[in-house]
C-alpha cells in the first residue's frame, strides 16, 4: 500500500468530515490541497471532492434518520392525496421541486461545465477564492436579515434554494452557505433553514454521484477513495452536532472572505511579475 496515497485518503476524508457541516464549502477546502500538493487540475479536483461526499451522505441520512422515516412513512398519503396541507406533505413537496430545480442547473454544470474548468495552480486556487468572496457576501446580507417568524414552506422557495444548490456544484460556492443563506432571505428561522438544507442534500448528492460515476466510468472505485469515505463518514458523525450548532450561531461570511482574498494572493503575485507562472 502506498503511504502518501494512504496518507492523502485520511487527510481529505478528514477534511470532508468537518467542512461540510459549515457554510465554507468542503469542495473549495479540498480542491485547494488537490490542486497546491497533488497537481490534479480544478476539474480531477471538484471531480474528487465530489466523490468523497458519500462519506457525508451516509452521515447526513444518519443524523436526520427520524425525518427520513416519517417522510418515508408519509408517502401513500402523499399519493393518495398530495394536496392535503400536512406538515410532511408540504415537505415532501418541498423537497422534490427542490430536487428538480437542483437537477435542472446542476447536471448540465457537473457534466459540461466542470469539464472546462482546467485550471491548474494559482489561477484555479483564484478562482475557487472569488466563489468564496461570493458566498461570505451572500451570507453577511442574508444574517442581517434573518427573519423572527417561521414561514411556510412554498414550490417558489423550493426552486430558488434548489437552483442555488445546483450552483454549488462548483468549488468556493457552498452549497450549505448559499441554501441557508436564501431561506433566511426568504424569512425562515435558522433551525429551520440548516435542516432544509440538508435534508435537500440527501437527493442532490445522490444524483451527483450517479452522474460522476457515469462521467469517470467507476474510476475513483479504489482502495484509497474507499478509505477516505469511510473517514469522512466517522468524522462527519464525530462533528455535525456540534458543528451545526456553530453554523446556525456563528456567522461565517467574514471567514469565506477571508480565504477567498488569501486564495487571490498567488495569482496577484504571478501577474505581478515577483514569482514565474504556476
């Protein structure tokens, strides 16, 4: 067994574990390490980092367990009467065009656009930093605005969250950043919005995953990616209470803004001239 491919599953899976719980984009955070220390290009990156989401998908399915099983449980009334105004109908609705509108940009962004995204060193760790400049503005915006009341959920919502998730398919867009951040636009209450976001996220990353193991033809089925999965599935259970809590409290727009400009430095210093091109 290699010891620095070993090496690099448990820091990713490490690093996948504790990210995705916090608005800071977890695929901004490892693409930055695949792209400055293993020389994969922006796209091999997103593509890892997407991957590595099955560890937090099982973690996520986990914690909201509960949810699941009554959403589940709820389903032949909801066939039997979709219109009928109770609490997991609404949701179920909620979550399905959600689903539909993250599918609608977020295919199309995962088959062709990430495929045009060769950046390699300074220019595709600049690139990641000005999505993260965007999701830190967007989250100080949406936390001065947080809305007293709980709203009801609409088909309206659900498409503006969903199209915003699809987005985050790209790295330095979080996806939780930009989904919580639209819900409290959108006047819901933070506990509200994070377990929104995230039990959207079942459904989209499911999707995200079948369609990268069609694009990459089954090529991350390694010892190695399997490994780095199970880390961030034990760290992702180890950390998303307690991290949650930080997310729904703490506002993390500064920090993305911050990592955003640090990322910007080392292409400011290449196009000044002081270092070669990376």
């Amino acid at each position: 067994m290699d010891i620095s491919q070993l090496i690099q599953s448990i820091v990713l899976g490490i690093i996948q574990g504790i990210t995705e719980w916090l608005p800071v984009s977890s695929k901004a955070m490892m693409s930055v390490i695949l792209v400055s220390f293993y020389n994969m290009n922006l796209t091999e990156a997103v593509y890892y980092a997407i991957w590595l989401h099955i560890g937090s998908l099982f973690a996520v399915a986990l914690f909201y367990r509960g949810d699941i099983l009554k959403l589940l449980r709820n389903v032949p009334t909801y066939v039997r009467d979709v219109r009928h105004p109770s609490g997991y109908n609404r949701l179920t609705t909620f979550l399905i065009v959600a689903t539909f509108a993250t599918a609608l940009v977020g295919a199309p962004l995962l088959v062709f656009g990430l495929t045009k995204l060769q950046l390699t060193g300074s220019y595709a760790i600049a690139f990641i930093g000005a999505l993260l400049i965007g999701t830190g503005l967007l989250q100080l915006h949406a936390r001065q605005r947080v809305g007293k009341r709980n709203r009801s959920l609409s088909s309206i919502d659900a498409i503006i969250v969903g199209m915003l998730q699809g987005v985050a398919i790209l790295p330095g867009f979080s996806r939780s950043g930009l989904t919580v951040s639209a819900l409290l636009l959108r006047r819901y209450s933070a506990q509200d919005a994070l377990n929104l976001s995230f039990l959207m996220y079942i459904p989209a990353v499911i999707g995200a995953e079948i369609g990268l193991t069609v694009i990459k033809s089954g090529s991350y089925f390694t010892v190695y990616a399997l490994i780095a999965i199970v880390i961030a599935f034990f760290f992702s259970l180890l950390t998303i209470s307690t991290l949650l809590r930080m997310a729904e409290r703490i506002n993390f727009g500064y920090f993305c803004i911050l990592i955003g400009c640090l990322a910007l430095v080392p292409l400011l210093i290449t196009l000044s001239g002081v270092l070669p091109g990376v």
